[in-house]
C-alpha cells in the first residue's frame, strides 16, 4: 500500500485508528514520506483532506465503513460539492467473502456508495494494490472521491 501511494504522490494520512485499519495506521505513521493527521470524528477527514487538496497536497482519508456512513453530509458537502479528487481507503468492518454477512455495517457499505453514486474498487489480497492507483486515476479524471475498500479479512499490506 505504501508503494501505492508513493507512486500517487500521496503526502498526508488523515485518520481515526480503529479495530479494522490500525495495522494500516502503524504502516502509515512509520513511513517517513507520509503525514499522519489524526482526527477526533470521521467527517472532519473530509475538511481537512479538502484544505490540504487546495494547498496542492495529496491526501487520503483512513476511516473504517461506519465512520464513513457517520461522515456522510461531510462527504456530500466537502467531497462530492467542492469537486476535488480525493481517495478514500475504508476498512470494511464485517465484510466477509464466506457465507452469511451479519455485521449490517457491511451490509450498508456497497449501498451507501451506490447511494452517493461513489466508485469503489476491493482490495482482498496482494495481487489487488494495483487497484489503488486505479482509484487514484478515476480520482483525478473525474475530480470526484473514489473509495478503496480493505476487505475485512485482508490484513496482507502489513505482512
């Protein structure tokens, strides 16, 4: 994932640590390229990552799928509004590949990014981090947010 992002130019992390991207945090905070901004509530990644977007910096917000539902009129006004090309690297609490999914956490993610008409792309494994330059040109091309999702059970990028 750190390759990912040098190679996207990324400068600064925008987070809230949690249970499913903590090893994703200590991965970021080690990287002497990167930025870690930490925040108290989800929607303010999405003023801040405007903030630094505008002083030509490369963010992107670190949240796990319940904050990013939490963070939603954020999104919408800060994201979606103000136009900017912005990735957005969620961890998808409950997310499984497996059989039944209960956790309505997960449930809730896909539809909510249908619902705000956001693209997303999966990343499960290794062979899937080319995905995130992939966000990161829709991204740009489309001057919109793009989402990452962390598969649940994927804990490979810290291995």
């Amino acid at each position: 994932m750190i390759s990912e992002f040098k190679k996207n130019g990324v400068t600064h992390i925008i987070t809230i640590p949690d249970s499913e991207t903590n090893y994703l945090y200590e991965l970021m905070v080690k990287e002497p390229s990167l930025d870690v901004i930490p925040v108290s509530r989800e929607g303010e990644t999405m003023s801040t990552a405007l903030g630094l977007n505008i002083a030509g910096k490369v963010p992107v917000c670190l949240i796990q799928n319940t904050g990013m539902m939490e963070a939603g009129d954020s999104i919408r006004g800060m994201a979606l509004d103000a136009g900017f090309p912005l990735v957005m690297v969620i961890g998808y609490r409950g997310w499984t590949r497996h059989g039944v999914t209960i956790d309505t956490a997960a449930k809730y993610t896909e539809p909510f990014l249908h619902a705000f008409n956001i693209s997303y792309y999966l990343v499960e494994t290794d062979d899937d981090g080319s995905r995130i330059s992939s966000a990161f040109e829709e991204a740009r091309s489309t001057k919109r947010p793009v989402v990452v999702l962390i598969g649940d059970e994927y804990h490979g990028f810290n291995r």
